[in-house]
C-alpha cells in the first residue's frame, strides 16, 4: 500500500482492499521494515519463509535463544524464502520483562506480581481459562491459582542467582541485567524489548477494574 502507485488490491477468502493510491507515501528508503508476532515457536519459521521479522515474547535462556535464532536464519537463508514484503527484514526480537533496581530484593518484591499476573492473564485467555465477559474477575482467579499454574512468588528464583528464569526475565540489579541481556546478544538475538508494563506495581482494586472490563 506505501509503495505501489496506485496500490494493486487484494482479494482474499477472509480479507479485501480494493484498488486505491494510499497517500502520503513513506519518505523512508527502503520501504519500513516488516514484522510478524509469533505466538508460539512455529510462528518464527513462518516468518523467515516470508521474509518478516520475527517478534516473540521471551525465550526459555540462552540456549533455546541460539536454538530458535538459527533455525530462523537457516529459514531466511533457504530457497524456502520467498518475502511478503518489498524487502527482507531479517531480525528476531523477544519482549522481555524487565525492572531494575540497585537492591535485587526490592526489584523483585516490586515486580514479582505484575509479571506473573501478566503472565497469568495470557494463559487465561489463550489456553486452561474460561472467561465470561464482564464478569470474570481475574485478579482473584489469579490470587486463588497462581501456584497452581507454576506461578507463585517462589517461581521467580532465589536472590543471588544469575537471571535465566523466562517467568522472571530481566527483573534485578543492573549488573544482572547487563549480564542477562548479553548472553541473549550473543545467543544471536538481534533486538530485546522491555515490557515495562507488565511489572507495574498491581492492586487489587487496579486488577479487579481490568479484569472484569467488559473489552477484555
């Protein structure tokens, strides 16, 4: 649509557009990288078959990282790659939580709940939960079964430790956090995004209100 004069159209079993000049068009050169939110680990061949970049929440450490970012560039290297876009965006990202703090204790008895509440809410939604619209209230189911999805305080790991926990991610000192990022970096993963959002301090009042909207 940005770079085609006028755009072509699309005609698809799900989706359509019809034939239009899209204005303005980008001033950047070449057209602006291309990314596909992988869901889950079969996603990322996916997108190196089309050339995207692959965007991921975090990996299980290191070595699932150097694991996946090869398979994805084996992907991208192939005959199999034929690009969705106007150019081939080779990178592969991971969303990591992140929350740091000089005292380790206090990064994570401040981040502790807002992860793995976070956490929860995805695999609520996504697999072993049932929601009923405006009325589940999903700070409490979290409150009443967090342990029993693996998702207690005690899952973060004990002080002291080198992070590597993906339920935890980059939650500590800053020279743990430096040390984190930098395994990742040289397990080959090109970009990390911190998710700042899911580690906001949680209240029961604050995570009824969100739970039990009814656009949730």
């Amino acid at each position: 649509m940005f770079v085609e004069e006028p755009f072509a159209g699309y005609e698809g079993k799900y989706v359509s557009a019809p034939i239009r000049n899209v204005l303005p068009k980008t001033r950047q050169k070449p057209h602006p990288p291309m990314w596909m939110a992988c869901g889950n680990r079969d996603a990322i061949r996916t997108a190196a078959a089309k050339g995207l970049g692959a965007l991921n929440f975090s990996f299980f450490g290191p070595a699932e990282t150097k694991k996946w970012v090869d398979a994805y560039y084996s992907g991208i290297e192939s005959a199999d790659c034929v690009p969705a876009a106007f150019a081939v965006n080779a990178q592969i990202a991971a969303t990591i939580p992140m929350f740091c703090h000089r005292d380790e204790t206090t990064a994570v008895e401040r981040a502790v709940d807002g992860v793995q509440f976070f956490n929860f809410g995805l695999g609520f939604y996504a697999g072993f939960g049932t929601a009923a619209p405006a009325r589940t209230r999903l700070w409490e189911e979290f409150q009443r079964d967090r342990d029993k999805h693996g998702m207690g305080r005690s899952s973060f790991g004990k002080p002291g430790m080198p992070l590597g926990n993906p339920a935890r991610g980059a939650v500590g000192t800053p020279h743990q956090i430096r040390d984190f990022l930098r395994l990742h970096e040289e397990a080959g993963l090109d970009q990390a995004s911190s998710s700042s959002r899911a580690v906001a301090p949680v209240t029961s009042t604050s995570a009824n209100r969100w739970s039990s909207s009814p656009t949730r």
